[in-house]
C-alpha cells in the first residue's frame, strides 16, 4: 500500500449474483403484495406477480423487435411505474438497458443512442417521443421507439400496451429458463455518466455490481415490507435506480413521483423511507426559517434548541433537564409540524449525489429527522459508504459497506475497492485503465479523509479544488455548505482558479429577502432591482461575510457577485442530479468574475448579476 496515507475495510462475504435472480426470488416471496402503487388518473398497484407478467412479455416483445441478449435498449422517461416494468423486462431478456435523462436535449440523446449502439428505445410521452425522433433522425439506422402513454403513439411509434401484446403468447416457465442464464459478470445496464465537465460516458455496471451493493445496502438500512417510499430522483441515476431495487427486493411498495411534487407527495403518500439529494433539505430548510414575525422568532429559537440537543445526541452525552423541557416546548410548537410537512412517519432519509451542509443535518436530527449521508459514483454502482441508524456522524458519509475497502492516497484522492466498481467505461479501454489499477483500486476523483474508526469525510471533488495564484488550495464545496446554511442563501459557488484570492457568487433566498424587503421598505418586485438596492446589498454583505469569518485567509472568498437567475436543470448550470456544472457557470458569468479582480474593484464589493 505505497502512497497511501489511510486505510479501512469492512470485510464481507458479498455474494455473488444477478438482478435476476433477485428478481424472481422476491416475486416468489412477496408474490401477491403490492410492488408499485400508480398515483392519479391512472391509479392502481402492481403485485409482484403482476411485475413478472408484464416483464415476461416485455422480454418476449424485445425478442421479437430483434433486441436479444447483449444488445442494447435505451429508456427516455421521467419516473413512472413502466420505466421499472421495462427496466426489468430488459433485465430478463438480457439485454443491456440505457437509461436517458428526461431532462436531457435531442443532441445528447442522439449521443447517447449512436455510442450505446441502442436499437430500440421507451420514452414516456409525446414530448419525450417527438425529442426522440429528433435524436434518431440524426443517426443513419433504424431505431423502434415504443411510448408508454398510449395516446402518444403515433406516426410509427409503438404503444406500450401494443409492444407488451406481443409476447402475451410467451411462456411463463421458458421466460424463467432464459432469464436465468444471466451471469454476475454480465453488463446489466450502461448509465451515462450526468457531464458536469467533458463528454458523458457509458458505465458498465454488471449485474453482480448492482446486485452485491444491493446487498450491501440490505444488511446496514433495515428496510422491510412495512416500509413505503416514494421514488422521485431520476431513475437514470444509478442512486434511485439501485434504492428501488432495494425496496422491490425488501417489499416495500414503491410510487414514482416528480421532484417538483415531491413537498406534496409526502403529505399524502406518508413514506417511511425516502432517499433524496441535499437540494431537497436544503429547500426545506430554507423554507423553515424563512418565517417573519414572531413566528420566524419562534422558529430561530426552536432551531437553536434543536441544535444544542442534536450535539448532544451526537456526542452521546444526557440531554441536561432545562434543555430536555426547552425541546419539549419546540417540539411541540415546531418539531412536529415540519415532522407532519414529511408524512408523519418518516423513520429516516437518505441523503447522496453530493455534499450535505452538516449544520443542515444537525437542524434535521434537532428536529426529530435522521438524514443517513452516503457516498458512491455511477463508476461504484453505486454506495461505497453510508452512515446507519446504529453507526452515524454527522460530516462524514459514514463506514464503508460490507466487502469494500477504501484507502486514501498521498494527494489525498479517496479509492475504492470491492464488488460494486464498475466493469469500465464503454468502448474507453484507455479511459477505464486510467480510474481502475491492476489491483482493482478505482480512483473517484474526490478528496477525503478516513478517521481511525472508518468514518469518511468528503473535501471536494479533486478537479474542483480551487489553486489561487499563490498556490493554495481551496475546497469549494465546504464554504458553499456554510453559506447555504444561512437563511438569505440559497445557492452559492465559489470561483477563483488562478487568481490572487477566491471570490463566490450568490443566489439569495428570495422568500426570505422579500420578506426583509417589506418590512425595509425596499421594492422586491423585480429580482435584479432589488439586488441593485445599496440596503440589500449591505444585508447580504453582513449575512454572507459572517458565516466565512472562521475560515483561513486563503479560503476566505474576498468578493461576492450577486446572481437574480437561480442555477437550474433547465437553464444548464445543473446536471439531472443537481450538481452545479462549474464549467457553465463560470462561462455564464465571466465578466462579473473578470470584475471582482479588476485594478478599480473595491475589496467587499457586491457586483450584481
């Protein structure tokens, strides 16, 4: 172990599988129980028998389209209950799915078809069809495309409930025979990877790397047939996609949301278990303090009460008796409606896909709500680590899973080894030789830290670390968290790549503002005036400068730029999985950057986007 400077395992017998042999072990167990519950006009559940018939047709279907085992299927849709149907149908007939960001445009699926060399592919509705057929009017071969809203299907497009008839004939016990001779080692599915910088690429995940970290997950979550969830993170990311596998293979019914619905999705769906990205309780948090009057005056002190009683959960120490009685009061005044907002009987989330702000996680656990941060890769298949109910510490993502083990090289970069890394990037054998040694170490490309117990902690990514001209090292990712536990911050990046100091631009919380704005007499009905208004400017000035103040003077950002636009999905400045894609954002605002660093810029100065 030359050039590592920390080491941990957790060693584990993993077994040795396939998703389809995950598959029909749990149709048999929970046979007759509800898999997937479908919300709205459309209402009804899938049994687990009711999943194995519409794969078994599914999987016939493909065959007779011509799409057999090895080839490949893409699958263009939001979350939806027939995006899971015809994940597992390709699954069993062994042909290697191709998930597609919904949110993606007709080029880059175009892209990803022509590299993935995908022959047939499911979108979801007309929109999804109509971007499709842009995407494969582009390529110089055939792609059949089949809808799952029937009323879509037009101009030579397949409905679903049509492509599913086709293999209504096929038999049941010969559709089991076939699926079985998947082997562990056999590509399952090929994710793309999200792009914050370069081209995607096609990970490999076999069907062992999927199924041993669900697994893995089985042993540490506790997750059960009682549990209920609610699937609203884009199922082409690998986190929902193996969570959901997770929950099918425990029993716990399913429904598939929106991230745009998902505040009211919990009020009536109630889950038990829910996974998300920090943006979510980022939102709520904010949402929480953005209360005015006495009632924000209520919040603050509940939140602060919160706080003292979450430390001493996490430090293990007897809650003293006036801060027991003080909880009680913010407990019942405040706790428990933001544990309602939730559903009610949330027993834990699941934070991954990024850092979460450990003052985040601490209001949440002062609140009654364990967040369990995790961390993996679309390259890991993808949980490396997890914090549990049992083994938990708030700023790390928790131990590594069974039968992985992590070391820290000399630079600090954080590698991984086990059953769940990926097989290599599609058609990239140089590219894989890069990321995966000899010895299977695979290198994330993220900077941590391992404590002697083996509890990780993530730094930053290591092609965001930040070289100023004096040749420091910044992290940006850790100054962004502390700021985004500021009530008037809602977004925020850090620049300064190259320069003599780091400088951040901030999109404030403009609920929060405009309330502030009221009562100031200050016009909040247009963003970029209100931005402009000197007042403004000093408030967020003292908000955003006293949350840095303990930061090392090479860290600390000099200038803030002010930005009206928040950082979207729609607008590029964020992958699917809500990362923010340095690269566009910087770009976008290269001369508000150029300003900060100018002969006349003032130090402290706010420029306004």
């Amino acid at each position: 172990m030359t050039d590592t400077i920390d080491y941990y395992a957790n060693p584990a017998d993993v077994p040795q599988g396939t998703l389809v042999e995950l598959f029909f072990r749990t149709v048999d167990q929970f046979a007759d129980k509800a898999a997937y519950n479908v919300t709205g006009r459309n209402a009804r559940t899938y049994t687990y028998t009711q999943v194995a018939d519409v794969a078994r047709r599914g999987a016939a279907a493909l065959g007779q389209a011509g799409v057999g085992r090895g080839d490949r299927a893409a699958i263009l849709s939001e979350n939806r209950a027939e995006w899971a149907l015809a994940d597992w149908s390709c699954l069993c007939a062994g042909v290697v799915d191709v998930p597609i960001y919904s949110t993606l445009p007709a080029a880059q699926v175009a892209y990803i078809i022509e590299d993935s060399g995908a022959s047939l592919i499911f979108v979801s509705d007309a929109e999804q069809l109509e971007k499709a057929r842009e995407a494969v009017a582009r390529l110089d071969r055939e792609v059949e495309i089949v809808v799952f809203e029937a009323l879509a299907a037009t101009d030579g497009a397949v409905s679903w409930d049509d492509f599913l008839a086709r293999g209504d004939d096929a038999d049941a016990g010969d559709f089991e025979a076939r699926a079985r001779r998947a082997a562990p080692e056999d590509v399952a599915t090929m994710i793309y990877t999200s792009g914050t910088t370069g081209t995607p690429k096609g990970v490999m995940l076999t069907h062992n790397n999927v199924a041993s970290n669900v697994w893995a997950s089985e042993q540490l979550l506790g997750v059960g047939p009682d549990d209920v969830s609610l699937s609203f993170l884009p199922l082409s990311h690998v986190l929902q996609r193996m969570v959901d596998y997770l929950f099918f293979a425990r029993g716990c019914m399913v429904t598939h949301g929106a991230i745009e619905t998902v505040a009211a999705d919990m009020k009536t769906l109630r889950p038990t278990v829910l996974v998300s990205v920090p943006r979510l309780y980022e939102k709520v948090y904010q949402k929480v303090l953005d209360a005015g009057g006495v009632k924000g005056k209520l919040v603050s002190w509940a939140a602060g009460v919160g706080r003292r009683v979450a430390l001493c959960r996490e430090a293990g120490r007897k809650i003293p008796f006036l801060l027991k009685l003080r909880y009680g009061i913010a407990d019942r005044l405040v706790f428990t409606k933001l544990r309602a907002a939730v559903g009610g009987r949330l027993r834990f989330f699941v934070s991954g896909g990024a850092a979460l702000a450990p003052e985040i996680n601490r209001f949440f656990l002062g609140a009654g709500i364990t967040i369990l941060e995790g961390y993996g890769l679309s390259e890991t298949s993808p949980v490396t680590n997890v914090n549990t109910p049992e083994h938990f510490r708030i700023g790390t993502v928790g131990r590594p899973v069974p039968g992985t083990e992590i070391r820290i090289a000399a630079d600090g970069e954080i590698l991984i080894r086990g059953p769940q890394v990926m097989k290599g990037y599609y058609g990239l054998e140089e590219m894989t030789r890069e990321v995966i040694a000899d010895d299977g170490w695979f290198s994330t490309g993220d900077i941590g830290e391992l404590s002697s117990d083996g509890f990780l902690k993530i730094t930053d990514r290591k092609k965001d670390l930040i070289k100023t001209s004096g040749g420091k090292y910044v992290a940006p990712q850790a100054i962004e968290n502390l700021l985004k536990k500021n009530a008037f911050v809602d977004q925020a990046v850090v620049v300064g790549e190259g320069r003599k100091f780091c400088a951040v631009l901030v999109v404030p919380a403009f609920e929060r503002l405009e309330g502030w704005a009221e009562g100031a007499g200050v016009d909040a009905s247009v963003a970029q005036a209100l931005l402009a208004d000197e007042k403004c400017q000093a408030l967020l000035e003292e908000e955003i400068f006293s949350e840095l103040r303990d930061l090392a003077r090479f860290e600390k950002p000099k200038k803030v730029g002010l930005v009206a636009e928040p950082f979207t999905v729609e607008n590029g400045a964020l992958t699917p999985t809500q990362k923010v894609k340095r690269p566009v954002v910087t770009k976008r605002y290269a001369e508000l950057i150029d300003a900060f660093y100018s002969a006349e810029s003032v130090e402290r100065t706010m420029f306004v986007a």
